[in-house]
C-alpha cells in the first residue's frame, strides 16, 4: 500500500447525497473522448512525479466475469494492439511501457473485457473502478499531479486505501511454487501414469493445455508464461460421447477437447452454450468436462511459477487440493522432529499408518520397537495415540516414514554389557544351524542364537520349543542386533541368573 493515495474521478463531489453517493448526470461509462483523455494525462502526470516509467501488470483477468463498468466487453478485449504477440503477452509480472500501461487504462474504461492492476513496486500503482473511479497510489505528494488533475476537470481526493488493493481470500494459504521439488514430483507422477495433463492459466480465463510425457516435460517447461499457475491433470480426455453425457443439465464447466492432430482446446461455457458446445465435439479425437464448481473437478496438485530468482510473487488464489494441503504440511516437518499422533490403520503388509495433523504418516516394522514382536498389534492399537520421530520428508512422493522406536531408550547397550553372563531361558525356535533362547523373562525379551556348534552333543536330538536352556552369553553384536549364546561353555560357568529368575 502506497502512502498516498488519490481517488481520482469525472464526479463533481457536490453532486453527492448525505451519504457520499453520487447523484448527479454523469454516465458511470468511458466517454471515449475528452474526459477518457482527461484520466490518461492525470496518470501520466502523477507516474511523472513519481518517477516511474514503466509498470508491472498484476493479476491480469480476461473474459466475460470482469466488467467494471457498463459497456459490453470486444473483440481481443481490447488488447490486440498492446500485446501484438498475443494474449501470452498479457500475464502477471508482465512489464510494460507507461504509453502500454496507459492503453490498458484505457481498455478498462472502457470495460473492453481485459482488467488487470497495475504497480511498479514501492513507488506507484494505477487501479480501475467498476465505475469510472481512477485509485492512484504513490511514495510521492504528487502537489504537481494534484494540480495538473484539477486542471484537466477531474476532481481528486486524499483516500486511505485504494479499494482495489490486493487482498489474499485466505492469508493463511501458501501457494506451492513450481521449484526443483514440483517438477520432481511431477516426473514422478507422469512416471507412474498419474498424470498426462499440464494446465497453464496466465491470467484469470485464460489458459493453455499441454499434453505430457516423460520426454515433453522439459519442452513443455521451457514453453511457459512467466508467472503461470500450473495445475496438474489425469487423463481427463474419453470417449466423446461420453464428455457430452457428462454436461450436467445446468451450470458452469470447462470443455476440453483433443483434435486428431493432438491439438489442445478448452473454453467455460454454461447450459446455454452446450448445445453449440456439443455440436464442436463433433469432429474432436477425445473430449473432457471439468466441473467449474467450488470443491469439484480438483486437479492432482498446482504450483505458481516463481521469478528466475526463486521467489514466487505471482498472487494466485486457489482451491488448495488434498495433495496442495499434504504440501503445505509437509513443509513444516523436518527430519529429527518429533511429532504425535493417531494409529489409524494397521495394514495386512505390517505397515502402521498414523495421522499427524491431517497428514498420513507410516511407520515401518523395524521402526516399531527395539524388541522382538510378531505383529505389529502386538507393539500399537488403532486409535491410540503415539509419539515418534520424523526419519525423512519425502516431497516427491509426499511419504513421511516414522520411528517410534527412536524416541524409546535403546536397550541394545545393556545387553552388551551382559556378556558373559550365565542365564536360563526357554527355547523359542529350532532351526537347521541351531536352536533360539529367550534370555530375559517377558514375552518380548530379547532372542539369542545358540548354533549347533555349541550345543552338546547328547542334547542336540532332546531339545524341544518350550524347553528350559541353560546358555552363556559369548557375543553380542549391537550393529546387527544379534546375540550368540552357547549351552557348552555354560556348562563350565556358574550360572548368573537368567529369565526364569527375572534377572534380565
């Protein structure tokens, strides 16, 4: 917001009622003639004064959902002229001359279908009201300007705001900017074939669509309107006849539609162009409907072109989709941060899902716990709450694994300091190579291996699962989380205590 701001307008402010609305004789449209010229030389005069010569274009809008005043919108929208290159020209950041600023005031006015704001940013911006009201804002007095205005038969008055100034429909919503992340993550996703659609919006109703593979991403990439909300697709084109069954009886859509040289068109219509809609389809390769409805048709996630410096100052605001918020979360975790919360699922394959914050987190089997446990219902329950370590934040595949065991004490470290030790405990498997005993006196102690080259010989063929064993702790292997027992060398040691006694 600028320190000084002027609402610059053709009304005489004497011709207002008792509650500041006007009621005098002037139409609230573009008189295309002295007065249009009038406004134009009154910018021209306070961007003069304000030392600026060029302007920045912010949140341009095309089509038929912006009228500010009364005039039916034209061909072009008035901007053939000033962006001979075409409407890709017309995008937010865009920098023009003063001369093109001043022509884009004038479409304005003129309610030619084309609105945008226009800055040059910490010194001088330029807004358009619906009804003829000029809002200038500067870092400057503009006495001169002030002057020049009153002088041209405008009449200009100190405001607070502009009523026009940028004001984010949600400030706490962050807009994924398409860094090295988003790009990541959608080679992915097209990798996968979650994916085969790139939308690109360059100004409001106004956008190109772009088929992808995993060969096209990078020429697609390279193609993009500066400052261009992207919104990734899957494969909404079908079957024809299926797109024109999906046109709801009322209401507005959008209506892509592929030709048989692969060309991509899409245009909003509501019930009363359906029919003519329908008719176009006609001769297209494949079509889609993506409902304009608040809460339908998402796409899979978006992004917002940042600058070539990194920063992302386009000021799109979007439906944020699932995978819009999940990114948003995601950014605040960090690898090492502890987090709570609930178990919600224990899958069949082990793996235990957990919501933190909204978010669905997953904690691997080896995670669960330092101890030794069949299932994963042994160690967690659905519903309780947990707390564990973030062990990584997977953007690309927007996966946090946790660990719950790396918030609970290691107990490895004291068994190595048993070595040595004498214990009995029963035996809980036999294998080929040789039999497991349980060394400590809970259900989830810890197991040690006994190989058959220390077992007795006239013991070997009498074990059974069950069977109380006698063994010496001789190895304990931290890295690999394994312990080597033998029942022979515990023959020759006085034992120490062991499971049975609890002293483990």
């Amino acid at each position: 917001m600028q320190p000084y701001v002027y609402q610059v307008t053709k009304y005489d402010p004497a011709d207002r009622d008792q509650h500041g609305h006007y009621v005098g004789v002037e139409p609230a449209t573009s008189d295309h003639g002295r007065v249009e010229t009038a406004y134009l030389q009154a910018i021209a005069a306070f961007a003069e004064e304000s030392g600026v010569d060029q302007l920045a274009v912010r949140e341009p809008k095309i089509g038929g959902f912006c009228h500010f005043g009364l005039e039916p919108p034209v061909d072009g929208y008035g901007l053939t002229d000033v962006f001979p290159a075409g409407l890709t020209g017309f995008h937010d950041g865009a920098l023009v001359s003063m001369a093109v600023g001043l022509e884009l005031v004038r479409a304005m006015l003129r309610d030619n279908g084309a609105w945008c704001r226009l800055e040059a940013e910490g010194a001088f911006t330029v807004h358009v009201g619906w009804d003829q009201y000029l809002y200038v804002g500067s870092s400057r007095p503009c006495e001169a300007a002030l002057a020049r205005t009153r002088s041209l038969g405008l009449f200009p008055e100190r405001v607070h705001a502009s009523p026009y100034d940028f004001a984010p429909d949600d400030p706490q919503h962050v807009q994924r900017p398409a860094d090295a992340d988003f790009w990541a993550r959608l080679r992915w996703t097209v990798s996968a074939h979650r994916a085969v659609f790139l939308e690109e919006v360059f100004a409001t109703n106004a956008s190109r669509w772009h088929r992808l593979t995993r060969d096209t991403i990078e020429t697609v990439r390279s193609e993009l309107t500066p400052r261009s909300q992207l919104a990734v697709w899957p494969d909404l084109l079908t079957d024809v006849d299926t797109a024109v069954a999906a046109l709801p009886d009322e209401g507005m859509v959008e209506v892509v539609w592929e030709d048989k040289d692969g060309q991509i068109t899409s245009t909003v219509v509501d019930e009363t162009q359906f029919e003519a809609v329908a008719s176009q389809l006609a001769s297209a390769h494949a079509a889609g409907v993506v409902s304009m409805d608040a809460g339908e048709g998402l796409p899979l996630f978006t992004a917002v072109l940042p600058d070539s410096d990194g920063v992302l100052r386009a000021r799109w605001q979007t439906e944020p989709t699932p995978s819009d918020r999940d990114w948003a979360f995601l950014k605040t975790l960090r690898r090492g941060q502890v987090v709570t919360g609930t178990v919600t699922t224990i899958a069949d394959f082990g793996v235990t899902f957990v919501d933190i914050g909204g978010f669905t987190a997953m904690i691997n089997i080896p995670e669960l716990s330092w101890r030794p446990f069949d299932h994963p219902s042994d160690v967690v329950s659905v519903g309780q709450e947990i707390t564990a370590e973030v062990l990584d934040v997977d953007m690309v595949r927007e996966r946090v694994p946790l660990s719950l065991r790396a918030v609970q004490e290691d107990p490895w470290p004291q068994v190595a300091q048993r070595i040595g030790q004498v214990v009995t405990g029963p035996v809980t498997k036999i294998v080929p190579f040789g039999v497991f005993v349980r060394i400590e006196d809970r259900e989830d102690g810890f197991q040690g291996l006994v190989h058959t080259s220390e077992l007795n010989k006239s013991s070997k063929k009498d074990i059974e699962v069950g069977d109380a064993l006698t063994v010496k702790i001789i190895e304990v292997d931290t890295a690999r989380r394994r312990i080597a027992l033998s029942h022979a060398q515990a023959r020759t040691t006085r034992p120490q205590g062991g499971g049975k006694d609890g002293s483990a």
